[in-house]
C-alpha cells in the first residue's frame, strides 16, 4: 500500500492519482496554478491510477466542485485542496478511515456551509451518524434559509431513533418556508409513522390546494393511505401522481401494489408488465414485476425478469441470489452455475458459494457433492441452515434415521427454533408416522403456544389422523392468531367438502379465504368445487378454469374441473382433460376413478 505524508505529518494512504498539473482547474481562490499543480503530482505519486481520461474527468470535476465549497472571502490554499480532495476521493472508495479524517480536517480549516454539507453527507453515507449530524447541525445553523440543510438533519435525527425531535424541526422548517413541497411531504410522512395521520392528511391536501401539479404530495397521500390498509384510496392517489409523472417508476409500483391489496393482482401484472414494456431500463419496477410473478405462481416468469435485471444491475447480488434459486427450480443447470461463477466473482469468499454449490448438487440429485459443500459450511453463519440441508438429502436418499438425527442435534443446539419440530414433522409425516409428528408438535407448541406456523401444522396432522375435532380446534387457534390467514379459512372449508358436511359453513369459509386472497389457485379450486357441490356448475367453472390457468395439469384439479364440464354436458372435453392428466400422472386414483365412474 502506497503511503504519503502530508505537511503536518499525517498519513494519507490511498488517495488516487492525477495524470498532470495542466489539467488542474486555473483560478481557485487563493490557489496559484503551480501550487495546484503540485499538489496534484504529489497524489499522482500515491499510486492507484484509475487510469487515463476517466481520471482526468473525475479530477477536474472534483476540483471545480471543491472550489464551489470555498466562498469568496476564504483563501483555498494548497494545504486546504490536498484534504479536500483526500476526504472526497477516499468518500468515493468507501474508506472512512482516511476519509473521516480529511473531512474533519476540511470542515476545521473550511466551515463553510458547503463544507459541512459535503462532510455530512459523506459522514451518513460511510455509517458514521454520530459525526454525520454533528455537521449537519453547524451546516443547518451556518445556512438557515436552505431548506435542504434542516430536512436532511431531520432524515439524520430520525435514523438516530430521536423522532420527535425530526418532527418539531420539520415544522419548524415548514413554517419558515410554507411553498416547499418537500418538507411537506417528509413531515407528513414523519406524523404518519407516529400515527398522526389526520395532521398529515391535513398537511398533504394543504399542498395540493396550494400545488395541484405536485406529484410528490400525491405519493405520500397514496403511502399515507396505505399505511391505514385503504388500498383504494391509495391507488387513486397514485393513479394522480402518474398522471402528472407517468415516468415516475416508484409511483407505477405503489400503483401497483395498492391494486394488488385490492385483490387485483393481474391488473396489478398488467401495469407493471406495461410500464416495464415502455421502459426497458426500469430496475425496481421489474423487481417488483418479478415478486408479483412468483406470488402468482409464475416461477418460469419471474426467472425471465430476473435474467433481465441481472443484465441491468449485473453488481447486486441479491438478484444473482434470487436468479440462482429460480434457475435451480427451473432445472437450468448452466444458468444455475453461470449465476453461481458471477456470485463468486462479487463476494469471492463468502460462504453463499459453498452453499447455493450444495443447492445445485441437491437439486441434480447428486447428494455426496451436495453434503460435501455442505459441510464446507461448519462454523459460518449459515452451518444451521446447511444441517438441515444435509437432514433432507439423507430423508432423500431413503435414510430416514439419519435425517431425523442430523434434526435431533440441531435441535438440542436450538431448542427454542420452532421451525426444526417443523420439519421434523413434515418428515414424519411423509412416512405417516401421524403420531411421532402429533407428538412432536405438541412439544412445540407447550414452548411456542401461540406460534400460528406449529398450530397449522397440528391442524394437517390432526386431519391426516381423522382427529376431525382436533384439525378444527387448532385451525380456529391459528386464525385468531393470524385473522388473515387465507390457508386456515381454505383448509376448514375444504375439509367440511371432502366429508360433505355442513356445507353451508364450508361455503362461508372459503368465500372468506377467496376474499383474503382471491388469487390463489388453491383456494380458487376449493371454492369452485364448493359452487359445484352446490349446483352452481358457472360459478364453479369459473373458478376452476382461473386456478387451471396457474397450476397446470395437477391431477386433483383436473378431476374437479372435468367433473363439472360433464355435468355441463361437455362430456367428450371432460374425458380429453382427464385423458390427458393420466398420461402425466399415471398412478393418480382420482383420474383413474373418474374415467370409470363419471
């Protein structure tokens, strides 16, 4: 590492380079060219050359931005430039341990408004909120007429947990300058966090009176409603705010999610699919395109987005993890491993290499190299995580005892995880040892009471044992737990059909889950088999044909659907779907049972 001591003995290490004195800007207060000059071939010594004409770019823009920091009155001496410059080229790489430093040093020498501005900022953006609002407050008090010096010392206040004190600098700032729309919107925002949504709707219809054209008052309007769960007020404001900003992406993705909070999740695809078409470069709507894709089943989809993304921030990670996943589901092995390389290519030592390796492996069937990269993990942060990884290729390969064992350890290390009796159980019960999982559960749930996730699960093992009373008992503990759980109102629902009892209460529980969640094609095959029971043979089409549209050919489905086109008449296009599934899935009873026994 290149090394060079300053005037006053101190070391800078790793300041950049600068390719000539003559590109140094001419004329900066107090600051003779040659002076410049030398300062400027003193850093090209450091070393580290970015290179060339990219550098020379960066530089002058560096300096005449550094001469805008000093007023007219205050002499930029040679010294005052080599800080500046070592505290904004070090900001640029990430390095608070010479930046911070250079910055005090500048803000000592220069306390100037534009100064301290530079070196807030900088101190926020290196994680340094202490020294951060320290600056912002002398840059707030050294230039009160600038609206932005008060807003960011509030954002500053409010990351430092004090919000009472954000929000009584907002409105003092507000009342200081009544026309900023800005302020209006943060405080508004602010009060609403705290629950004074009345003042903040106040506030925000106070703007728009004064401002119709504000497209940012409208979007926090549309957050504000929202944040109280009235998704359709949201939508209208947002659906205004695009009007006055139709390029506007954050506001086409709360457009969006506000429709889909409606229950309206393809008009919600459409949007986003639309906005995307019209910009190829939108990143966070084809993120969120991607997580709309998956909610509805569109695993194939949201990969495709997702490739695309990658080619757009081809430096984020988290979309290389989210592609490396989807790429595993969807059998791409070299996408999979292509995903894998530039993982590693980013984060060369982290230990999501050794697993999504080991993920890979798993999903090729290839269990020794899957616990080979597996066990890499022992000792990191993800060693429980990779446990139970290696617990499931064991349960894969037909070594049941050694699955449930590698569960027991991992257990005894975490005895309060809810999530481990979890699987065990899932294990258990997929070699029908209904009691071993009930008993399991149980256990769970003397620690975990009111664990809504360990309730559920009692509730499919109580039925898998035809403990009718027991399945009833503990989906009603889940859904006063967690009032909207669509699965548990699916689950009461369906099960009072498959016994054909009371189906009056089946029917009010699945109209409550499709009312939760009228997307799921789950809950779109139960209730539509619930319409046929009833007689309704169009209602129940139309809900078997929506959730075919999104789970495909799966044999319970095509029973249900063929079912009711018979009893529609449609008897040859009946015998074709069921023909069809059974060639997919040739052990299926239900398929076998309705060809024989329309």
């Amino acid at each position: 590492m290149t090394q060079t001591v300053a005037k006053n003995g101190g070391t800078i290490r790793n300041i950049g380079a600068l390719t000539s004195p003559a590109h140094c800007p001419q004329g900066l207060p107090g600051l003779q060219a040659a002076e410049a000059g030398a300062i400027v071939s003193a850093l090209h010594r450091t070393g580290n050359c970015m290179g060339g004409k990219a550098w020379r770019c960066w530089a002058g823009l560096i300096l005449l931005g550094l001469a805008s920091m000093a007023e007219a009155s205050v002499q930029l001496t040679g010294e005052d430039l080599y800080y500046l410059l070592s505290a904004e080229f070090a900001t640029q790489k990430h390095d608070p341990e010479i930046a911070i430093p250079a910055w005090k040093h500048s803000v000592d020498q220069l306390p100037t408004a534009a100064v301290l501005a530079a070196a807030s900022k900088a101190a926020a953006q290196l994680g340094d909120l202490s020294q951060a609002l320290r600056w912002a407050k002398r840059w707030h008090e050294l230039a009160p007429e600038d609206s932005e010096s008060a807003r960011f010392e509030a954002g500053l206040l409010l990351a430092d947990g004090q919000e009472p004190a954000a929000i009584d600098l907002l409105q003092a700032t507000l009342a200081r300058f009544p026309e900023d729309e800005r302020v209006s919107s943060e405080l508004a925002e602010l009060l609403a966090q705290h629950g004074r949504f009345g003042d903040a709707e106040r506030l925000l219809h106070t703007v728009i009176q004064n401002h119709p054209d504000s497209a940012a008052a409208q979007l926090t309007l549309g957050r504000l409603a929202l944040l109280q769960k009235h998704p359709r007020r949201a939508a209208e404001a947002f659906a205004k705010a695009l009007q006055l900003r139709p390029d506007w992406e954050e506001a086409v993705v709360l457009y969006a999610e506000s429709l889909r909070q409606q229950g309206s999740s393809l008009a919600a695809l459409q949007t986003v699919q639309d906005f995307c078409a019209a910009h190829p470069s939108a990143t966070d709507a084809r993120a969120y395109l991607a997580k709309l894709y998956l909610n509805l089943g569109g695993q194939t989809q949201a990969y495709r987005v997702l490739q695309q993304l990658s080619l757009l921030r081809p430096d984020e990670p988290k979309i290389w993890d989210q592609l490396l996943l989807l790429a595993i589901g969807e059998s791409d092995w070299t996408g999979a491993q292509q995903a894998l390389e530039h993982l590693r290519e980013l984060s060369p030592h982290s230990p999501l290499n050794s697993y999504y390796q080991g993920r890979i492996a798993e999903a090729r069937k290839d269990w020794p190299k899957a616990r080979e990269a597996y066990e890499k993990l022992a000792g990191t942060p993800l060693a429980d995580e990779a446990q139970l990884r290696m617990a499931q290729t064991y349960y894969a390969q037909g070594h049941k005892n050694q699955a449930l064992l590698e569960l027991q350890k991992l257990q005894a290390r975490h005895p309060d995880d809810a999530q481990i009796p979890l699987l065990r159980a899932q294990l258990l019960q997929e070699e029908a040892e209904y009691g071993m999982a009930a008993q399991i559960l149980d256990q769970a749930l003397e620690q975990h009471p009111r664990d809504p996730a360990l309730w559920y699960a009692r509730g499919i093992v109580a039925e898998q044992q035809k403990d009718y009373a027991g399945m009833d008992k503990a989906m009603r503990i889940v859904i006063d737990l967690r009032p909207d759980d669509a699965q548990a109102y699916n689950f009461l629902g369906y099960s009072l059909l498959e016994r054909h009892k009371q189906l009056p209460e089946a029917g009010a529980y699945l109209e409550k889950a499709i009312q939760i969640a009228p997307e799921d094609p789950n809950i779109q095959d139960s209730i539509g088999w619930y319409y046929h029971l009833q007689g309704d043979q169009k209602k129940a089409l139309y809900y078997l044909q929506k959730a075919h549209a999104q789970m495909g050919d799966e044999p319970e489905l095509l029973n249900h659907l063929g079912r009711v086109l018979w009893q529609m008449g449609q008897q040859k296009e009946a015998r074709a779907l069921w023909q069809r599934g059974l060639k997919k899935h040739p052990d299926s009873r239900q398929l076998q049972e309705a060809l024989l026994h329309p």
